[in-house]
C-alpha cells in the first residue's frame, strides 16, 4: 500500500521533466538551460534539485534529451540528505507537435532511481512539498500529453519516525505506461518485487495530465502478488494527497503466509485462501469493509466476515470468524501452535473478534467439539508481555474421544518399545520459561464431565498466570458422592518450581475404572492424598527433586493386581513364586504411604489385608533413576499355603522389576512399622491431616494395627 505514495513524488519529478523539455527547446546555451531547469525545479518543490551530469541532445524528428546523476534534497528533517537520485534521465519529444503549440513526449525514461519516503516524529511527510516560487509551480502546458513513461530498476525506501518500525523496502524492476484504445486511459504495466516477494500488475489507469489534477484517478489493475492473483478496480479521488480512495481487492492463493512476506509481516501457512473487500481512506489512514475471506487447511476451514477501519495499524476490527472441521488437532497446525492439540474429533467455532493491534476481545463465542460444548469471552491486551482474560462455561466436556487416542497411543509406544529401554521419566524439557512471556486469567465453569460412561459434576478451574508462575487455586468436580480437590503452582523460576496438592476420599475407584472401560475386575473405594513439590525442567528432573508425601487408602472390595501401584506387571511375576490365588484380590483393607525426600520414596506403611492372608512392605523407589529396592512379607490365613510364607525382594527397576526369593531379611516389629498409621482421633494418615481431610478411612485403621501386632510382634 505504500508504493502508492511514490505518485506524488513523482508528480514533482514528471514537472520537471516538462520544465526540461520546453526549455531545452527554446535554448541553445545548455549551461543556462541547466541552471534555468535547477532554478525552476527547485522553486516549485522548495528543494534543491541538482543536475550533476551533461545535457546531451539528440536531434531528430523525436529529439532525445540525456542527462545523468540527477538528485533531490530531502526535507530538512529528514534522516538523510537525498530524498530522490536518478542514475540516467532520457525524453524523447515529437516536433511536430511544437508547432501548433502542443508539447508531445514520445517516451520518457527514468533508470536507476533510488527514492526514500519517510514521515517525521511529529507525523510530517518527506513528499509534501512547499514551493518557492508560487508562480513557477503552477506552470502548466497546454495540450499537455505523455506518449510513453518508463521507468527501470526503481528501489524505494520507507521509514516510519513516527512509529520508529524498522524500515522497510521496495524494489520495481519496471513501470510501463502508454496509450490504450480509450482516450481516457493509458495502459499500465508494473513488475517488481516487496520483502523478496514477486509484485506484477497490468491494466489500465487514467491520464498523466489528470493524475495532478484532484480529479478522480481511475484503476483497474489485476496480476499477482507473492504469487497469489489479484485485482484492483476503483479510484484515487487525490492522487498527490493519497485522499478519497476506493478500492475493490479480491485476491486467492495457494499460502497468505507469502501475502504476510509481502507486506512484512509473519503469518502462518495457510493452505488455499481468497479475501475479498472494499478499500476505502488516504494514504494515513485505509478502512476494510465489505471483507469476505477464507482459508483451508488440513481439512479445516476459516470464514471471516466484517470491517477494519484502520487497515495499516489494524485498529477498529470488527470481525465475525466462523471455523470448523472433522479434526480438532488440524486447528494446531493451523495456527502453527508449539504444543500439538489432542484429537478431539469433529469441531466447529463460531464468535466475534473486536478491536485493535493493542487489545482483541472475542465475544459472543460459542464451540462445540465432538459431544463437549462451550461458550463465552476472551480478551488479549498486547505489549512487552501479553495478558489473556478468558471466562468460560460448558454444559458438557467429553473426554472419550481423546481417552479413546491416548490409549491407542500407548498401545502403540508399548508394541513397539521393549520396557527394558524405557525410561520412568523423560528429560525433554518442559516449556516453564514460556510463563514468563505472557500472563493470563482464566476460568471454566462447567455442568458435567464425561469420560466415556462415567460422569463427573463439574465446579470450577481457575487458572492464573503472573509474573512467571502459573495457580490452579481451584478445581472442584464430584463423583457420585464424592468431591475432589486439587491445587497446583509451577514457578517458571530459575530454579523451577511445582508443587501440587490433591485430596479426594470414598472415591468408587471400581465403578471409576468400569464406566471409563478400564477395568471390569476391580471394586473398592479409595482414599487419595498428595502434597508434593519439587524443582526441575524436565519429568526426570522433577522426579529426581521431589519432595513430600502421598497416600492411598483401599476399603472391603476386588482389587486382583494391586501389587502393580508398586511396580510395572509385579503382580503377574510374584505368581510364579507365591503360585496363584483366586482369593488374594479380595481386600478387607490396604494402605499405601510414602514419604518423599530428594526424590527417594520410602514407605511408612505399605500393608494389605486380603482374603487369604495379610501383607506387609517395606523399602524405597528411586524416582530419578527408576531403580526400587522393597521386601515383601506375607503372612497367610491359612498355615497350608506355605508358598506365601516366602517372602520376595524386589529389585529392579520399577517398570522392569526383579523378583527374588529373600530369605535372609528380618521382619520389621508392628509397633515400629505402624507407627504412622493411625494419627489423631479421626484415624487419619499424614498427608490426610496436612491436606485438612475430615473423613474416616473406608477400613478401620486401628482394627488392622490390632490385628497385624499379633502377627509381626
């Protein structure tokens, strides 16, 4: 859009050249004409102009006046000293047209021109001009007419002072323009090249000698630009003054990010687009109305529909955007996002986008992905860092279609990737620093939560991003009768930092597990607690530095492969030694608690009351290394079952356990390995007590202390 500055630069320019032409003439001195035709240009324009080169004349029927180095003072608040040079100036004029008193130019051509347009701190423009001389400057011609105009290899320069952007450039290999079949018009051809993407236009656009006039100046252009085609119809009401433009732009591609090239911007690939509107404004100021435009990509399309009252520093945006497709993740690559979206299945997006480069509000928004439906606002205020204000409320969040994927997933990486090779913990680093760029206020308020059969009451998430550290102050959702609870903090750091605490009790982990497909064989209630903070980049590096405690109580229910909370698959390689039992799955009781130090989990009570006897654990898992180290000792109801009098270290790594025979360790006394099981009145383990839990366990804590004081005295 401002290459169309370079027209009233070039009105002055064109002035001269017709001062030149009658002059040279009408002179045989060339010393004097050359002075005269300074003098002249300089009075009009307020600058000095300078014709460093000769004169030179070629006589014929068309004379050609050659001149080269010809040169322009800037303004005298400009950034520098030149505001136009030409390397080589030719005019070819018609004599016969001299003697009815008319000044015919045959062909005019400017080669190698350098132009700078620049605008002052203040707002002021390089190419308004104050003459001199009032009268000089109103010379005019009669009969005045313009064959042909060319101009070769014209690099143009713009900077901003009044914005300070970083200054951009222009280059137009060649400029045709010549007589068409209307009198009106002359034919237009332009080929060139912005930001390293090619421009070529042709067409048609009104006459030289009304381009000054104020009249208005026809256009009607179409070629391509940074490959895509394009076309412009309408008119420029003040060319010189870039005033009462009106423009229709209708263009299609392949990619807007090369559009985005074009104008110096970075935009995202796009896949196939058009974008159609109405132009209307100065050269300070440009509207969009009537916008029409889409875009395809990976199966997604974007509608956009509305107006932009200021197009060149995107301000007054009032826009409707409709988007969908068969595939959520796609709208990640569309967006080119860091952080892949989950496949959520089929979406749609609807919602309108408000307002200026400096804040966006999206109101009226409304998104329905697969069976999950949302609606609400959004706001973004730019700056050095973003702030993101997000409110919104769901009447359903399904999450069975991504359980479903995640699940395929892990098969796959599973099938394909012996667990000897797998790491507990990855060492990819998470994106922490990112918190530091942005802020964000963020709150969903929604009525249900499905994940597959099971169906969760939703209450709050808030989410809260400030000054490098993400809360999660709430999530609230109930299970049946159950509440749950968490709360989460991630400081981007350095060093970073999370921490985490959760607390659910009466949990029907075994309705849990059979309405999300997971499991038909377990059932039991649970008791969960985590309080839990480390530092690190990376999964590994958290493991490695976690700190805190956690704890699960299970009630009187069916829980066969139990053992497996312990280690990956440990149920199924214990039964080689201890030979299966049908019964060993049903629990009277179990509790699992660890404290957590350096990233070293030892257990202060690990202890099961089955069906066909009692088992106690002791021991520690390196969650840095993978490496565990545990002592099983079971105890059987029956004295028959002697195979479950052995008891069995585990070494290993916890997602490739070594199970052995052990019998050389001693069993630890009851007093001194359930020590912590029963805190205050209520029953209650540590982290249940720090995390403020109120409830009694599912089993009776002091009821399974007895009991297991007079089989490990």
């Amino acid at each position: 859009m401002r290459l169309k500055i370079v027209l009233p630069t070039f009105s002055l320019l064109i002035a001269m050249i017709l001062v030149a032409g009658y002059v040279f003439l009408h002179f045989q001195d060339y010393s004097h004409v050359k002075t005269l035709i300074e003098q002249l240009a300089s009075d009009a324009s307020g600058r000095r102009l300078v014709i460093h080169g000769d004169l030179t004349l070629t006589p014929s029927l068309a004379p050609e006046l050659e001149t080269r180095d010809v040169t322009l003072e800037n303004a005298s608040w400009g950034s520098q000293t030149r505001m136009l040079s030409i390397g080589l100036l030719k005019i070819r004029l018609k004599l016969l047209p001299l003697l009815r008193g008319d000044i015919e130019f045959e062909n005019i051509r400017l080669i190698d021109t350098r132009l700078l347009l620049e605008s002052g701190a203040s707002g002021q423009s390089n190419w308004n001009f104050t003459p001199i001389n009032t009268a000089r400057a109103e010379l005019t011609f009669k009969n005045l007419d313009i064959n042909r105009l060319g101009i070769e290899n014209l690099a143009v320069s713009f900077r901003d002072g009044k914005s300070g952007s970083e200054e951009q450039h222009y280059a137009l290999d060649s400029l045709e323009l010549s007589e068409s079949s209307d009198e009106n018009r002359l034919t237009a051809k332009l080929e060139g090249s912005v930001h390293g993407q090619p421009l070529m236009l042709a067409g048609s656009i009104g006459l030289l000698r009304t381009l000054f006039s104020g009249s208005d100046f026809p256009i009607d252009l179409a070629g391509n630009i940074a490959g895509a085609p394009v076309s412009l119809t309408g008119s420029i009401g003040n060319v010189p003054d870039l005033t009462d433009i009106d423009l229709k732009v209708n263009t299609s591609g392949d990619d807007l990010a090369q559009l985005g090239s074009f104008v110096g911007r970075t935009w995202p690939a796009s896949g196939p687009f058009t974008v159609n509107g109405r132009i209307r404004g100065s050269g300070s100021r440009l509207a969009l109305s009537e916008a029409q435009g889409a875009i395809s990509r990976q199966g997604i399309r974007l509608k956009l529909s509305g107006s932009i009252d200021n197009l060149l520093h995107l301000g007054g945006v009032n826009l409707e955007f409709e988007t969908g497709g068969k595939h959520f993740s796609a709208l990640g690559a569309l967006f080119d996002l860091d952080t892949p979206l989950p496949e959520a299945g089929a979406f749609s997006l609807h919602g309108k986008l408000s307002g200026s480069a400096s804040e966006f509000e999206i109101t009226d928004f409304s998104a329905n992905i697969d069976s999950s439906d949302f609606n609400g606002w959004a706001t973004m205020r730019s700056g050095e860092k973003p702030k993101i204000t997000v409110r919104l409320e769901a009447g359903l969040i399904d999450f069975t279609r991504i359980m479903d994927e995640v699940r395929k997933t892990g098969h796959n990486v599973n099938k394909r990737t012996d667990s000897k090779t797998k790491a507990a913990f990855t060492q990819v680093l998470l994106p922490f620093d990112k918190l530091n760029a942005i802020d964000a206020d963020i709150s969903l308020h929604a009525r249900n939560i499905k994940a597959r059969d099971a169906m969760l009451e939703f209450g709050e998430l808030t989410l809260r991003v400030d000054d490098g550290q993400l809360r999660m102050d709430t999530l609230e959702a109930t299970y049946g009768e159950t509440r749950i609870s968490a709360k989460l903090d991630i400081h981007a750091g350095p060093p970073a930092r999370v921490s985490t605490r959760f607390l659910v009790q009466g949990f029907e982990l075994g309705r849990f597990l059979k309405e999300t497909h997971i499991s038909d064989a377990v059932e039991v209630k649970a008791d969960i607690a985590a309080d839990l903070g480390s530092l690190g980049r990376s999964a590994h590096d958290l493991a490695s530095n976690l700190d805190g405690a956690f704890a699960v109580v299970f009630g009187k229910g069916k829980m066969p492969r139990f053992l497996d909370l312990l280690a990956e698959d440990l149920s199924r390689r214990v039964i080689s030694i201890w030979g299966p039992h049908k019964e060993s799955g049903n629990l009277n009781c179990g509790v699992i608690q660890f404290a957590v130090q350096q990233g070293v989990a030892t257990s202060n009570a690990f202890l099961f009351d089955t069906q066909i006897g009692y088992l106690k654990g002791k021991g520690s898992v390196n969650l840095g290394t993978g490496k565990i180290d545990f002592l099983l000792s079971p105890h059987p109801r029956d004295a028959s079952l002697f195979s479950l009098k052995t008891k069995l270290r585990i070494s290993g790594s916890i997602l490739d356990p070594v199970v052995r025979p052990d019998t050389k360790s001693l069993a630890i006394k009851a007093s001194k390995a359930l020590s912590t099981l029963v805190i205050g009145p209520a029953g209650l383990l540590a982290p249940f007590v720090s995390l403020g839990a109120k409830n009694r366990h599912p089993c009776d804590m002091q009821a399974l202390r007895s009991r297991l004081d007079t089989i490990y005295p």
